[in-house]
C-alpha cells in the first residue's frame, strides 16, 4: 500500500480511513487482483481529489466506467442540437452541454456562429424563457442520468407552452453496467453503484448483478468515507465468495427508491435502445417522450433525427476512458492537446468527466 499522509488529506475522520484501509489490505486476495467499477463522475471526484485510489493495495483496482452523463451523449444528438440551432431554433441547454464535441463541432461554436444559444440551470428556467418570448421556438437539450430526467418528466407533464419542446438524451445507468460485463477483457469483480441514481430508482435494477452475474454490488454515497466503505464491502464479498447486492448509502437510498420521482418518469417516458458515445447502442437504456407527448418532442415536432454522427475524433481514446480500459493519461492527447481549457473529446468537457477530473486533481495523480 502506498504511504497514507492523512494530514494532506481532508477527510474528516482521516483516522477511520485508515482503518478502513487496512481493513481492505488485509482482505485482499494474496495472488490476483479485484478489479471494482464505479459509474458515477462524482465517485470518480471523490476517489481523485482525496487521492483514495493511493490507499489502496496495489491489487485492489477501481476504474471508472460511464459515469458521466454528458460524456457519454452521442455526437448525433449534439449534431440535432446545432442543427436546431442554426436554423433560428432558441437551443437551452445545461453549461457542461456547450462544448460537448458533435460531428462537426459544438453548440459554443453554432453560438460563435450567430446561433441563438442560452445557457439555463433548470429546465424551468428554460420554460420560463420560453414563455416570456412567444414567438421564438424554444428546444432544452435534456441530457443526464435517472437523477435530471425526473425534472425533464415533470415539466413535460405539467404542460409546457406550445413553442418549447425537448431534445432528450436521457439515459439509464443498470444497462450500461450489464454490457461492461460483456467487455471480456475488462474483468470486472465488483460494481459501485451511484447513490444518486438510487436514489431515484432504488436497488431493484441492480438485483440481477448478484443474481445473475455474481457480481458483488454495493450502492455509496459521495464522502471519502462512503466510497472506501463500499470499496471494502466489495472486497469482503469476494474474499469470502459471495455476491450480494448491498446498501452503504441507507441514509440516502431506500429500497424502493423515489417513488413520486419513478411515477413521473413512468408517464412521461417509455424506455428504448438508446446510443451511447465511445461505447455503441445499449438496449432499454434511453428515455423518450410517450406519444401523448409528442407535440413536445423536439425531433417529431421538427422532423428531425441524425443517425449517425463522428463520435470519436482522431487521435481521441475516449472510447476507452469511458468504459474504464484505459485511464486518461494513457491518451497521448490528455494534458497536451487536450486540457480543461481546450477539451477535444467529450471526457474532457464536463465536470464530471474523467479526464476533467484527473486533469483538475493531476497532482493528487502523479
Ligand atoms: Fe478524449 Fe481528451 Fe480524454 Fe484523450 S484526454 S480521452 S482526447 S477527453
């Protein structure tokens, strides 16, 4: 294990982290590796800005999988949005959003361009524009995790003007995890599930990766604390053989979730194959707007889809940061041509990102 300054580091209680550190070390397995997935762009802060992944043994690896919703929306759909926007469409949309590379550039460059381009913090900020400005057409490029699409699903239920209308890239976390599965080479022995999500949708969704994968799986929160915690469930599970679905986050994460929050999403959405950048099309993980609503869906009520878009740009390996295989600094470009301040792939552009993140926290990486 690597030295451990717990005076550099701001935990709170530095004292149980490295309880819980050596705790995980003398768990390990002697021979092999545990190899753990997380799929949340706040974990992957928190293990990166409190420099967890040093506590650990050499043989117990956590990667970060596609935890971050605006990485992961395809060039297609930012394509649409630009598309929207330069033929005079009011695109609203969520700041991380802006830069997010589509096939031939972003909704920042359509807003250079001349496009009418406005950043909001809440889709009802956007209906509020909209409402304000009749006789402009206002779309809100909905994009995010089962965490937004609730606020997308209440706003679209809660009768929207007739000039607003949403370009959703809703999109659901347990599919995305069941194909990691399928990534051979991967060989995940366990998964972090996102306290956030389950928040929304409970534990349900992830009972078939104990049952059917034996796959180790443990709901955290955010704290330092909470993620070594699951970190050390995880480990325990597989020393011990067994492979259970577990709730580290109770104080947040009940069984059944968010049931208000579930029966809107419920009304406002059916569930579809949806396309996912750097990894492809995933069964049953997107969201899309239920035909009673359909006068709001931007790409009916526009006549408007792009099949296919240049997800991955030369040189770019966000293909492969974003299911966990490589870590940024693998990629020639990260930290070069590549930085926070000039993103050329989309892992680069939004906080929650994982080269974003490694790149805010490089020191803590070495
Ligand atoms: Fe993509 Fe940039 Fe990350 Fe490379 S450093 S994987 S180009 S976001």
């Amino acid at each position: 294990m690597s030295s451990f300054a717990a005076d550099s580091l701001k935990f709170r209680n530095p004292q149980l982290a490295q309880n819980i550190a050596q705790k995980i070390k003398a768990l390990a397995p002697k021979k092999g590796k545990v190899k753990i997935c997380h799929v949340c762009g706040t974990h992957e802060w928190t293990i990166t800005h409190f420099g967890l992944r040093s506590l650990l043994p050499e043989n117990v690896e956590v990667i970060a999988g596609p935890g971050c919703p605006v990485c992961i929306v395809p060039a297609a759909e930012i394509d649409e949005a630009v598309q929207l926007a330069r033929k005079g469409v009011v695109v609203t949309c969520f700041g991380d959003v802006l830069r997010v590379p589509g096939s031939e550039g972003s909704l920042l460059d359509a807003k250079a361009a001349g496009a009418d381009v406005r950043i909001v913090y809440a889709v009802s900020d956007a209906l509020q524009i909209a409402k304000q400005e009749p006789d402009k057409e206002f779309v809100f490029s909905a994009v995010g995790f089962e965490t937004t699409a609730p606020s997308t699903a209440v706003e679209a239920l809660g009768n929207p003007p007739k000039n607003f209308s949403f370009l959703t890239s809703h999109r659901l976390i347990p599919p995305a995890m069941e194909l990691l599965l399928g990534v051979g080479d991967l060989e995940i022995d366990g998964f972090i599930a996102p306290g956030h999500v389950s928040a929304i949708i409970g534990l349900k969704p992830y009972e078939l990766f104990p049952r059917i994968y034996r796959m180790p799986t443990v709901v955290a929160g955010f704290e330092p604390i909470d993620v070594l915690m699951a970190v050390y469930m995880i480990v325990k599970q597989v020393s011990e053989g067994t492979a259970l679905l577990e709730n580290e986050y109770p104080r947040v994460v009940k069984p059944e979730g968010n049931p208000k929050a579930l029966e809107m999403m419920n009304k406002a959405f059916t569930v579809t194959a949806g396309n996912w950048r750097g990894i492809g099309r995933i069964p049953d993980s997107a969201l899309q707007l239920r035909e009673s609503l359909s006068d709001y869906d931007a790409r009916q009520k526009f006549g408007m889809r792009v099949k296919q878009g240049k997800d991955i740009l030369l040189g770019c390996e966000c293909h492969l940061v974003i299911i966990g295989k490589i870590k940024p600094k693998e990629c020639p470009m990260f930290m070069k041509a590549c930085t926070p301040a000039k993103p050329v792939g989309a892992c680069m552009v939004s906080s929650e990102g994982t080269c974003r993140v490694w790149a805010k926290n490089v020191a803590v990486q070495g």
